[in-house]
C-alpha cells in the first residue's frame, strides 16, 4: 500500500467520467480504497490525507459525499457547494 499507488489511481481518474461517478458516490475512505483496489491499485484510507487539494481536485473533483474529520480538504456533501 503506498501513496505513489494512491497518485496513479487518481491519474487515472482524471480522464475517465464513469470513475469519477462512481468517486462521488463513495460514502467512506475504505469505499475508495475499494474502488481503487477493483482498478488495480493498492493503497489505504491512510493515504488520503495526504493528499494535497490540487491533487484532489483530478479526482471527482475533490468532492466526496462522505467528511472524516481524519481525512482533511474532503467530506462536504456534493449538493451543499
């Protein structure tokens, strides 16, 4: 599990909308490990909040409907922005 594999499965993101989706749809930080785990790429929750917002903004926006307080830059729902 790494942070490096966490950056590539967000490069993948960048350019394909139906991940994005399914990102956004995301309730946890274990989900998007998950979603990352179906694409071939192993890292944990953990990775997350290292993450700067740049980074997250390839990835659904930077936008997920779930907030942990552990997770920072992430978590307000999607339809209160």
């Amino acid at each position: 599990m790494s942070l490096e594999q966490l950056k590539a499965f967000l490069k993948q993101v960048e350019g394909d909308l139906t991940l994005q989706e399914k990102l956004k749809a995301t309730k946890s930080p274990e989900d998007v490990v998950t979603v990352g785990k179906e694409h071939g790429h192993e890292f944990g929750s953990e990775h997350l909040s290292q993450l700067s917002q740049e980074e997250l903004d390839g990835a659904a926006g930077g936008k997920f409907k779930w907030h942990e307080t552990d997770v920072p830059l992430m978590g307000y729902p999607i339809d209160t922005l």
